[in-house]
C-alpha cells in the first residue's frame, strides 16, 4: 500500500499537506528557536521534540509526524499564537494561516490516522524484515485486515470524535456539535403552479410548511463518520484487499501449509491453489503428500525429530528427492520466493551511496562487489580482514604491494 493512497480522501489530504506545512514553517532558524525555548518552558522535565518531515515512501515518517504534532499540540498552537501577534508581517500572517488550518477536523484526522499508520506501519516494517517467512506474512496480513476491520465502527468513530472534542476543548478551538442537522429550507409552491398537478417532489405542495425541519436528520458526528472516517477506512481495507487479493492469499496459504508449525501443514486441499498456479501434477502429489506425512510421522517416533522451518524439510525431503519430485518442487519455490521487494531496494539506495562523483570510472564488477559488502554490511564486518589478505597474496604472488 502506498502512502498517496490514503491521501485520496480529501480531509486525509488536507491533514498532510498542513503537517507538511507546519514543518516547513518551524523549520525557520526564527521559528525552530522559538519552538524549542516554548517547550522548555511547558516541557520542562521532558525532551524537546522535533516535528519529524513527511516521506512520499516510508510509513514511519509519518506515524513520527502525527505523534510529534500530537505531543506538542498544545505547545504548537501556543506558538503560532505568540508569532501571530508579533510585528514581522511574513511570519504572522504565515502563523495566521496555519491556526487557520488547524481546526476539529484537522485535530479528528490527527487522532485517526496516528493510530491507523500504527498498524500500518509495524505490519509494512515487518514485511521488510530479512528472516520473515511466508506463513508469518500472511498471519500478519491477515491480523491488519481484522484490525482495520475492527476500528471501522460508529463505537470506534465516536471515541475519536469524543478525544477530538477534549483537545479542541483545552485549546481553545471551536469543537464539534453533535445536535441534529436542520434541513434546508423548502422553497414555496410557485403561484402559477396552485391549481395544477405538481409531480416534482423538490416543490412542496400548499399545505407543506416551508421551514419544516426533518426529524431523522444524521448529526454532525454521523456526518463525520460518514464523510471523514469510514471513507478512510475503507481506502484503506480497499487497498490491503487489491494489494493482497483471494488468489494471492490462496498461494501465500499454500505456501503456508509447507511449514511445519502450521496447522495444516502437509494438507492438499490448502496446497491445492500453490500447485496450480505452479501447474503442478495435482494427483501425484496427493499421493506424494500422504507418503510424506506418514514418513515425517514415523520419524519422530524413532528419532524425535521435528522440522521448524520450510529450509529444514526442504534438507529432510532432499533425501527423497526422487520420491517426492512434486512436493519437492513446491519446497523449493517456497524456500525461494521473497516476501518483499525490500532487499532488492536496498541495493538501489546503496548504489547511489556508493557510486558517488568520485566513483564513476570504476567498472561494474568491481561497483557490483562494494555494493554487496555495503547492503550486507553486518556479514561484511564479521569477516577476518587477515584472512583475506593472506588469501590475496596467495592468488598474487609477486604482487608489489607490501601485504604484510
């Protein structure tokens, strides 16, 4: 999912482009000053925090926007207070328009998305992880469907609307009015139309009242939920399903079942989508997996043993390689198939680290190399350089350079 996917909402729109705003402001050598002293003063026994820029690629600048806002909100509105009224035109007018921005639904969408991008955001980190596997992908897939699922209610849109109102409340902003919404006002029955047949609804009959007010009109925190929050919820339940549709959850289920901690570990009916989509020999590999199964089984009665992961009954199932050439097969793509494209952008945002201005004449196989150290940089420094070198004079004899 991407981060302008959320901002296809219009108020979710108006949320990041004024956080973006805020930062740019205080990002001012003026501004930032006065914005560190403030919170010394309403802060004290707590660090100063940085409003954080927002990324177009990373959840977590996000979340870190949201919740630096969040903390200091009271500090922020004090400060554009304090600006807005002093004698440099710019500035104030600057401070003016941003307090201008900041009203109950800015405070609402604050509430809403710093705890949506939460979820988000430790479910996209996790996905990028090195050593996460299959069957954890899709456990965590689909705990952030039930989760976005669970927050959209009217219980969960009334909390924030509720939250949102404190805040508004202790700073002094004009919070949300929750009695009903009066209907607009009907237009009379024109004079040249009494004595005929009207069929337009729109156009009230004579003995219609023309400032009648309609009883069942939603209130203003409905409207909020109807408007606001539930299209925010659901862009983002919308996107996780395209992103993550039946027939890819269907593989990734099948890619589940070849893990041995997985309640159906082994089982063809949970296997079945993986093998199409790989157009494997479906009735061959029944057999093959009730072969196996009963092989496993009588493996750990006389030796106890007990697999853990796809790599270690790939290593088990290796020995049967002939038996099993199906089931193999599927092992094997399922060993191999990355859960992201996060390693693969690694190397990307390493490239441009590594081949700087000064770096440009080098030749692509040596390029190649340094990048493989610096995106593997934790291996890289368990390597015993001793070793290394004594490896290179071995290869190069008569090499010049003094090695030792």
């Amino acid at each position: 999912m991407d981060v302008h996917d959320l901002e296809a909402v219009r108020e979710a729109g108006h949320l990041f482009a004024t956080l973006r705003r805020i930062h740019n402001f205080i990002s001012g050598s003026y501004v930032h000053s006065a914005w560190l002293d403030l919170q010394e003063v309403m802060f004290s026994t707590e660090r100063p925090i940085e409003l954080k820029s927002l990324s177009d690629t990373r959840w977590a600048s996000q979340v870190a926007a949201c919740n630096a806002v969040y903390q200091r909100f009271s500090c922020l509105i004090k400060l554009l207070e304090n600006i807005s009224n002093e004698s440099h035109s710019d500035r104030a007018c600057d401070a003016k328009a941003i307090l201008a921005l900041i009203d109950f639904k800015f405070v609402f969408c604050l509430l809403v998305f710093r705890q949506l991008l939460v979820h988000l955001s430790k479910v996209s980190d996790s996905l990028q992880s090195r050593s996460i596997s299959m069957d954890a992908a899709f456990d965590l897939i689909k705990v952030l469907e039930s989760n976005l699922t669970e927050m959209r209610s009217e219980e969960q849109c009334d909390s924030f609307i509720e939250a949102a109102n404190e805040i508004c409340s202790k700073n002094e902003i004009v919070g949300l009015n929750t009695a009903s919404v009066p209907a607009k006002r009907k237009r009379p029955m024109p004079e040249k139309l009494k004595n005929m047949v009207v069929t337009d609804k729109s156009i009230p009959k004579d003995n219609e009242h023309v400032h009648e007010f309609r009883s069942n009109q939603p209130t203003n925190a409905t409207n909020h939920a109807i408007r606001i929050y539930f299209p925010i919820i659901d862009t983002a339940i919308a996107e996780l399903k395209m992103r993550f549709s039946p027939d890819n959850m269907n593989v990734l289920m099948g890619i589940k079942a070849l893990c041995p901690v997985s309640d159906n570990f082994l089982d063809f009916e949970s296997l079945s989508p993986l093998a199409k989509h790989y157009e494997s020999n479906l009735e061959l590999l029944k057999i093959e997996l009730l072969q196996l199964k009963s092989i496993i089984s009588r493996k750990k009665e006389i030796s106890k043993f007990s697999p853990l992961t796809i790599l270690e009954t790939l290593t088990f199932v290796d020995r049967y390689a002939d038996a099993f050439f199906e089931t193999m097969r599927l092992l094997k793509i399922a060993a191999s198939i990355p859960v992201a494209s996060a390693e693969a952008e690694r190397s990307f945002s390493k490239l441009r680290l590594v081949k700087s201005y000064l770096r440009t004449t080098m030749s692509t196989e040596r390029l190649s190399d340094i990048i493989i150290i610096a995106a593997h940089k934790s291996r890289a420094k368990m390597i015993d350089l001793d070793i290394v070198v004594d490896q290179f004079g071995s290869l190069y004899p008569n090499c010049r350079i003094m090695l030792h």
